[in-house]
C-alpha cells in the first residue's frame, strides 16, 4: 500500500487486525525482510510495517535522514492510518528509529521491541567508515553496498551454509537506491546518543539480538536492557545481526509472547 505524507510516497504493509503492531526495517533493506513476522503476528494482530524513506519503494529524498526524520515519517503515517497507539519495533536501524519516536511520542507507544540495536551514538571510527560505505555507494553503486554489508548482517554459519537466505538479503540491499543509502549513513552518523532515555521507557520492552550479531552484540543489548525498568532480554541463538530471517522461529515465537502480554491478548485468552 501507498500513502502521500509530507510529500514523499511512503510505501508500507499493513495487514491483519487486532491491536496495532508497528515495524521498523535495518538498513540498508526495506519492509519485505518482515516477512516471516507478518505472516505469523498479522494472525492476532494489525502489523504495520513501512519502507523508511529511501527504502524500498518508499521516495529518497536528497539530504540527511536524521532518526527524528523517519520516526516524524512514521508519525505522520499512523496519524493518516488512524492509529493513536502501538507496540513499536524496531531492528538495527529501525530501533535508533524506534528510540527516536519514543524520544517524542512516548505515550503513543504501548510497548517497546528493540532488535539488534544500540543506545550510544557512533564512535568516531564508526562515522568514518560510514564515510567510506557511502562514497562507495556512489562510485560503484549499490552492489558494493550488498558486499560490504552481507558479512556484517549474516552470522558466519549462515554465510557459509544457507546461499539462498544470503541471495534474498541481497536482494533486498539491491532494492535500495544510493540517494537512500546516502541519507541514512549520514543519519545514523549523526545520532545522538539515546542512553540518557533508556531509565526514563515506562513502557514494557523487549530487547532481542542474535548470538552472532558483530553490529550490536549479546553484551550491548543486555547493557541497554539493563537501564530499562521493565526490560527483558532474549538473545537468539545461532543468528547474527537479522535474527528474524536467519531464526524465525524462534525469533517469532518470543515477539509473539511479548506482544499478546503486553496488548493484553495472553490475559484475554487465559
Ligand atoms: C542496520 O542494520 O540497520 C545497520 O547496520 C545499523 C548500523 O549501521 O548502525
């Protein structure tokens, strides 16, 4: 489905019924690598899930894309779609989104799934090499993109053993323009640092990250989770930094439990 918000064409899935599920895709994919969930979750819930801008078929604008931009895009996509209050999730990039929502609209937000993310801002090592990525998005093109990032989504194990699993996220990076890529490695380079905010999420969170993951890592998510007061921490093994595509099972089965007991489904049914 499309939508015309703050003049860009905002591309999304929104699918099933029940009490409203929102998810923030990693960069640099788009909404398709939510898949695997929203088959699952849209059984119980309306799961709602957007290509950032620059993503997928989402519009790329020229410019950075600071985290306060996509989360005000992701505003003004429920306010069109009617939609007061939500669990929010987020993977990776999507969960600097996440944070940065919650920053701002804190009682729109019902619960909080954070997936192999990070709080801190990047180090000065990090935004030189965002530096590097992006000058090569632009004088090779997005394919260099897909190679430089395949070894940093994937766990080695699947690297090395699931060829078409590496194939579809492939494709998905290739889906993305340069213009796009551009914006959020300038974005995500200039992030704030989000730790200040984590004591003050009243709202239940679930932190999930795979065992593998070199992007933000088992000890980083439980560092986070640690600063939160209802925070609750589930590392998935056997996965790296996209544990919804390399473990979905398992992936789906600890969301779906945090989502039917924060929405009160799990109470309903007894
Ligand atoms: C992502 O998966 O969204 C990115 O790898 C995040 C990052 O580069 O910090």
């Amino acid at each position: 489905m499309r939508r015309r918000i703050k003049g860009i064409i905002m591309a999304y899935t929104d699918r099933g019924h029940g009490p409203p599920v929102v998810l923030l895709h990693a960069f640099p994919l788009n909404r398709q690598m939510w898949a695997p969930q929203v088959r699952v979750l849209a059984r119980e819930f309306r799961v709602i899930a957007p290509d950032l801008r620059g993503h997928g078929r989402t519009t790329a604008t020229d410019g950075v894309y600071t985290m306060d931009l996509l989360a005000d895009d992701v505003r003004a996509l429920l306010d069109t779609l009617g939609i007061q209050e939500f669990v929010l999730g987020g993977l990776s990039m999507g969960g600097y989104v996440a944070l940065a929502f919650y920053r701002q609209w804190p009682e729109r937000v019902r619960g909080l799934l954070l997936c192999d993310t990070r709080a801190d801002a990047d180090t000065p090592e990090r935004r030189r090499s965002r530096e590097e990525l992006s000058q090569r998005a632009i004088d090779e093109g997005i394919e260099a993109v897909a190679s430089a990032m395949l070894p940093r989504l994937l766990a080695p194990d699947t690297l090395s053993r699931r060829p078409a699993l590496v194939e579809r996220v492939r494709r998905l990076i290739l889906q993305t323009p340069v213009r796009g890529v551009v914006g959020a490695l300038a974005g995500m380079a200039q992030r704030p640092d989000s730790t200040d905010l984590l004591p003050r999420i009243a709202c239940p969170t679930l932190v999930v990250t795979g065992e593998d993951d070199a992007v933000s890592p088992p000890e980083v998510a439980r560092t986070m989770c640690q600063l939160i007061p209802r925070c609750q921490t589930v590392i998935i093994e056997g996965a790296g930094h996209l544990p919804n595509l390399e473990r979905p099972r398992a992936f789906n089965r600890v969301v779906r439990q945090f989502l039917r007991q924060t929405t009160g489904l799990a109470a309903l049914a007894g």
